[in-house]
C-alpha cells in the first residue's frame, strides 16, 4: 500500500469513529486548504497574491525539491508570463509588486529620459510604443503626431508653414492640444492696432511662415495712397517707424512720433507755420536746412539797411535768431561802439551810401577848421583819415 493510500484510509477510519461516538469533527475543507504561515519561515515568505494562489502554481506537478524563489525562473523561465518578451528587462521586482502584475513602480523619466505629463499620463502603453515594440519608441513629439500636424485646420500648421518642432507652442504636460501658447512678442510685439487685429488680417490665406515683421512689408498701400501729406511726392523713407509708433492708436495720429528737432528744431516763428509753408508742392525730402536756403528772397529784399549792398554775408544766423518772432528783432555786435554818445547815430551816418564794407570819421570831425590837426599837434604818424583814426581810436575814446 502506497503512503498516500495509507492516510487516506487512516482518514476515512477516524471519521467513522468519531461519527459513531457523536464527536464534532472539522470539516474536510481544513486539510485542503491547511495552514501556510510555516512558508513564512522558508526562504520564500508569501505575500500579496502569492499567498492566495493554489500549492501546484508555483509547485507543478507535485514537485516541492528546487522550485525557484526568483521572479525571473517562475515567471518567464518556467511559465513565460511578460507578454513584451524582456523587451523591459528581466529583473522583475524593479516595476511589479506582489500585490498584482498591474500595481507597478516604474518611472518613465528615470528610465528613458521622457517625462510622461498630462495627456500623455493618461494614455496606454501602446499607444507611444505600437506592437508592443519599446525599443524603437521615439521622442521626438512629431514622429507620433505628424498626423495631428497634417490634419489641424485652426489654423492650417500645413498651409501656414509651422515647423514639426511641436514644442515650440505645446507642452508635454498640457491635456488637450488647444493648449499651446505662442510667444508673438519674440517674433514681432503685438501692441497698440496690432494687439486688436485677427490672425487672418496679417497672416492673408492662413501662411504665417514668411509674414514680413517690416511695417512696409504690410502697410506699403496706406504708404502710397496717404496724401495728407503725400508720403511719396514728400519722399519720406519706407522706414514707418521713423514717424508712427507702433503703439498708437491710428495712424493719423503717428506723426507725433517724428522729432522734427532732430533735423530742423521749430521754434519762434517756424513753431507758428504751416508744414507746407516751408514744405512746399508737398515735397519734404531736400528740404534746405540753412536759413539762405529758405530766405535769400527776404536777404535780397530788405533795404534797411540793404543786406546785399551791405555786403552783409548770407549766414542770416549771424544776426538773426530762430527764436525771433519778427525779423526786426536781428541784432548785430558792432566792433565800434555805437550804443551810446555821439557815436549813437544812424547807420548811414558812417556807412554813407550803404556801404556797410566802409566807414568814414570825417564827417563829423571836421578837418576844414583845423580842429583835428590841433588836437594831433605833435602827434607823430598823424593822419587825417578814417583808418588812420580808426587805428588809434577803437573804443572811440581820446
């Protein structure tokens, strides 16, 4: 009789006896399901789901001598249970617990370099790495989203010749793809009308790539169709920015950008005049900036004194201020003084026939009565001449 007989047989002998005497027995369920804490105590403690699994799972066929305690021997050795075929490696415990195959510790970061953020957390395996392929997975956002790229129609990335890089406007860690943020400042500042426009008004027929950033790549119509004044027959530059501000809020009012002291400052009677007073037909460009450029027909009309016969030079600066509010107000630094005394007298008095280029003395200091040659008795290179007195006398002093 083989042991296994034996107990049986035993078993079935104590049950009739203690059934005859009325004995309460355990019931047969308890020898089939004894007790496993003495595991506990062997080299492989049972936790987790390995405590609930039948002896034959890991014991097959009877066999208790050299069952193995290594994941690795009982899960892929003797059963083959990693569906992906050590694509992940063999060490088992590194990602799974216990508890169940689903509850694991692996992070995607750590062990490929790829943070795994918003939508992407939320997504099966398979969907990155298609037939459980994990080798040839990669990184690079467009080479799973090209398709996403080709099919977006707000707007058209396509049509408007967006780079594949996608991270330039996504973010891993976004949930939905209508989250990308674009920095439009880096490219060209959105400020001012611009700030207020649509997308369609600057970026025509849904192409972004190639928008000019110029402001004549755009506004070369508003620079050829303006007449108030005529940008073109004024010959200003194509350069907007010179005189409107991208920050204003129209274009009627960007001439306050244009510093006009810059080239030509505005002040007293210029400050008062028209721009096409000195500006005229509209023509801007070559506009003279010296003052003979615009008033050589005042220099050639004035007669008090007559600025031509006097000879005086055409630098109207020398005598005239830009400030002055009338052209009387010019003033001249006369080397001999004629403020006061009797030296204070009319210009002709000593410019005679205005000749502002000569002078003369003798007409008031008389030399008929003798007057100046008895006042000189004895003065030696005495001469009765204008430049001669002149000479001696510069103050107009004895």
């Amino acid at each position: 009789m083989s042991p296994l007989h034996f107990r049986r047989t035993l078993l079935v002998m104590a049950l009739a006896v203690a059934a005859a005497l009325g004995v309460a027995t355990p019931a047969a369920a308890q020898f089939e399901t004894p007790n496993r804490r003495f595991h506990d105590e062997t080299s492989f403690p049972l936790d987790g789901r390995h405590r609930d699994l039948p002896c034959q799972s890991c014991h097959q066929d009877g066999v208790y001598q050299g069952t193995p305690n290594q994941c690795f021997d009982c899960h892929w050795v003797k059963r083959q249970d990693d569906r992906f075929r050590l694509q992940l490696g063999s060490e088992c415990a590194q990602c799974h617990r216990s508890t169940a195959w689903s509850d694991t510790r692996w992070e995607h970061e750590a062990m490929t370099g790829m943070s795994l953020g918003g939508a992407h957390r939320l997504l099966s395996c398979q969907s990155c790495h298609m037939n459980d392929s994990f080798q040839m997975a990669q990184t690079d956002c467009v080479s799973c989203h090209l398709a996403d790229y080709q099919a977006t129609q707000a707007p058209s990335h396509l049509a408007a010749g967006f780079p594949t890089d996608c991270e330039a406007c996504h973010r891993a860690g976004d949930t939905t793809f209508t989250q990308a943020r674009f920095d439009h400042a880096a490219a060209f500042p959105l400020v001012g009308v611009h700030a207020q426009q649509l997308c369609a008004t600057c970026h025509t027929g849904g192409v972004y790539a190639g928008t000019p950033s110029a402001c004549v790549g755009c506004h070369l119509d508003d620079y050829q169709r303006t007449s108030m004044p005529s940008h073109i027959m004024a010959g200003f530059s194509t350069s907007c920015q010179d005189c409107h501000s991208p920050t204003a809020p129209s274009f009627s009012s960007g001439s306050q950008g244009f510093d006009h002291s810059a080239v030509f400052p505005l002040v007293g009677v210029h400050a008062q005049q028209l721009c096409a007073s000195c500006h005229t037909g509209g023509v801007y460009a070559g506009t003279p900036r010296d003052c003979a450029g615009c008033h050589l027909q005042l220099y050639n009309a004035t007669t008090s004194p007559s600025h031509s016969a006097a000879g005086f030079p055409t630098t109207c600066e020398s005598c005239h201020r830009a400030t002055d509010s009338l052209w009387t107000q010019g003033r001249f630094t006369h080397l001999f003084p004629i403020t006061s005394g009797p030296h204070r007298t009319e210009c002709v008095t000593c410019h005679q026939g205005g000749n502002f280029q000569a002078f003369t003395c003798l007409v008031c200091h008389k030399h008929s009565r003798s007057e100046m040659d008895d006042k000189h008795r004895n003065r030696p290179g005495y001469l009765y001449d204008s430049l001669a007195c002149y000479s001696c006398h510069p103050n107009g002093k004895h």
